[in-house]
C-alpha cells in the first residue's frame, strides 16, 4: 500500500494560495473562504499550520465580513452563513475567535432561522439542512447555541428523516451522504441522536463502500474522496464505524494521491484540487492513520481545537 505523501500535500496547499490569477483560482474567487478552510485544516491535521502567515489570514478574514455580521467568500462579495461557518473554524484554528464581535455574528445566523425551524443561507431564503448544521455548528463555536430555537431546529431535521434511516435536505427529499453528515452532526452537537435509527442508516451508510474500497454518496454512484468524509464521520457519530472496511478505503484515499505534486483527488488519476485533499486527509484521520492528527467528527477540526474551545466555557 502506498504512503500519504503529506510533505508534498503541503507544498501544494501552500502553492494553491500563490496562484491567484491562474483560471481555477478565477472561477474559484467566490469560494476563496471556503478554500481557506479547506487548505488550513489540512495544513493543521499534518502538523503544519504555522507555515503560513497567521496574521495575513486573519486581516484578510476580516475584511471579508459584511456589516450584517455574516461572512463572504472573498473581499467585496455577499455574505452567505456558509463562510461565515468556515471564516469562523480559520479562526478557531489560529485560537483567534476573540477578534469576532460574538454578539454581531451570532445575530447573523439567529436571523436566518425560519418559524419551523429550518435556516436560510443568506437574505435570499434557500433552505437546506446543511444551513442547519451550519447554524448549530458555528453557535456552537461561539457558545451561542442558546440563542436559537433549538427544539424547533432539530424537530425540522427530523422531518427530513427518510424511510431508509438517511436524510435529504429538505422534508421529502432523497437521502444523501452529504447532507446526511449535516443531519446527524447537528443532532450530535444538540444531544439528539436518540432520532436516528442507528442501525438502519448504519446500514445504508455501509452499502456506500464499493470494490475499490471508495465510498459513493448514494446507490449507483462512482467513489469519491469526499465520502471519506461524509460517510465516516456519520458512522463514527453513531457507532458503526466497523461496518466498513477500513484498509481497503485507506488504500482508495492513498491511490488518489499526486506522489509527485502533491494533492488529493476525487478518484485516481484525476485533477487534484484543495476541497478533495482536506477530505481525503481528514479521512485518513477518521481512520486514526498515522501521522495525521485527530479530527472531530462532528466539528471538522482538529480534536485539540474543539476541545480549547470548550474548555474555554
């Protein structure tokens, strides 16, 4: 089997950020929020966090945040609770969440949630569960979890509760690994795992592993790194994690790999990209791989941030 080539991992991150007019970093300007966290925690899951300059990323943070109190993906563009979940984890990783103004935050996401306890993304209304995850998660963080209707937010997850034991992202929707992780993490984070009927969604869950040893996000699908995520966390936060077999996806996530330039991708041979490389490290972390440090499987971040967090209370 092969080996995780973290040194060349962190190379490319690092050369990621350096390329700023090439056309992936173009299409990608909007995201640039979300890129960060991606790229950070990686860096941070292999013991590299301080090769970059901490202090240019957290002017640049907040330079992103709308008078609103809500985040943008980049400086100039709208604020979306999306990024402000992921400006909010950047910070957490450098231990740096008091430059935020809580209370204006906070404020943000509580506006965004409906009377039946649903979350919009931003001013223009969407709604979808992984608004809900976003919104518990990043309260959470901010030790403002109290300032939402939380009974009302898990009861609208709840009623995206599928017949197979997944959840969709709206009541009615198909079940989906993604939003399935954005389900179970919210009721995780809110004590109320006591709504998911373990053993069926562990079950459907576990079928998501195919010959290759990858997970897909839903029946029929090809593999992708990504459910190394979506999947394992979910299975870890209700205890089936042993229904999967493990080394074979290790050695899916490891054949992913760019040996040379570094980089993780969706399935072997293809492009490497920042959001693929997170999750397949993240992953190996799930995993308990060595070398890479251990991830909380409902925050996404690193165990040691989570718990500087909430030893803070």
């Amino acid at each position: 089997m092969a080996e995780l080539a973290a040194d060349k991992h962190v190379k490319y991150i690092l050369s990621v950020e350096k390329k700023k007019d090439s056309f992936e970093s173009v299409v990608m300007d909007h995201l640039r929020m979300n890129g960060a966290y991606w790229g950070l925690t990686t860096l941070d899951l292999l013991g590299k966090l301080d090769t970059v300059d901490k202090d240019e990323v957290i002017s640049w943070i907040m330079h992103c945040q709308h008078e609103s109190g809500g985040f943008a993906g980049n400086i100039g563009h709208d604020p979306h609770i999306l990024y402000t979940l992921s400006a909010v984890q950047v910070l957490a990783l450098f231990d740096k969440l008091d430059v935020l103004d809580i209370d204006k935050v906070s404020n943000y996401i509580v506006g965004l949630q409906n009377e039946d306890g649903s979350f919009s993304g931003d001013m223009w209304g969407e709604i979808d569960t992984r608004f809900s995850y976003i919104a518990i998660c990043c309260l959470s963080l901010l030790h403002c979890l109290h300032k939402i209707n939380v009974e009302k937010a898990v009861n609208y997850i709840v009623s995206c509760k599928n017949m197979d034991g997944g959840f969709g992202c709206t009541p009615g929707a198909e079940s989906h690994a993604g939003q399935i992780f954005c389900c179970v993490g919210a009721l995780a984070i809110t004590g109320s795992l006591h709504h998911v009927d373990k053993d069926l969604l562990g079950w459907w869950l576990c079928e998501r592993q195919v010959k290759s040893g990858g997970l897909n996000g839903r029946p029929e699908k090809l593999p992708d790194v990504c459910y190394s995520w979506w999947v394992l966390s979910s299975l870890i936060m209700i205890d089936r994690v042993d229904w999967i077999d493990k080394n074979k996806l290790i050695k899916f996530i490891l054949d992913c790999q760019d040996v040379e330039n570094g980089g993780i991708s969706d399935r072997p041979d293809d492009a490497v990209d920042v959001f693929h490389t997170y999750f397949g490290v993240a992953g190996l972390s799930l995993l308990q791989y060595p070398g890479v440090k251990a991830v909380d499987p409902a925050f996404a971040l690193p165990v040691n941030v989570v718990n500087r967090i909430f030893s803070s209370r």
